[in-house]
C-alpha cells in the first residue's frame, strides 16, 4: 500500500497466528507487516466495519472484491 501512513505498534500474537501469516506473507511476497495491515483492513470489512472517509471507503470496496474472489476460489478448489 503505497502512500498510506503507517505506525510503529506493539502487537502479541500465538504461535501458529504468527507462523500462518509469515508463510502467508512469504507466499505473497510481501512484508509480515503488509500482510497483517491488509488481513487486518479485510477481516474488518468481513465483520461488518465501514469506514467513514472517502479514502477509506475505496480501499475497503478493494478489500470487499478481494474477499469475494478469495471466496470463491475456495469454493472452487472444493
């Protein structure tokens, strides 16, 4: 995510949480960092969280389309 502000925070994860998403992130070659910011921004948008800027909104339609192909490669695979 290019552009976006970002802030240094302290976070404490299981085990295995944290191994999933540093395999994730390896996978999709991207920092443990992005890969938990955009699983955060989506699992926010799958519970029902809309956000109120306009900026904001954008990204979440992003990671709304993005929810619903993940789904439905899934769905694919069986």
């Amino acid at each position: 995510m290019i552009g976006m502000a970002t802030r240094k925070v302290t976070l404490s994860l299981d085990a295995s949480a944290l191994e999933f998403a540093e395999r994730a992130a390896k996978a999709d070659g991207v920092s443990v960092s992005s890969w938990l910011s955009k699983a955060a921004r989506r699992e926010a948008v799958r519970t029902g969280y809309r956000p109120t800027t306009e900026d904001a909104q954008g990204k979440a339609r992003g990671d709304e389309a993005e929810l619903a192909a993940a789904l439905e490669e899934l769905r694919a695979q069986g």
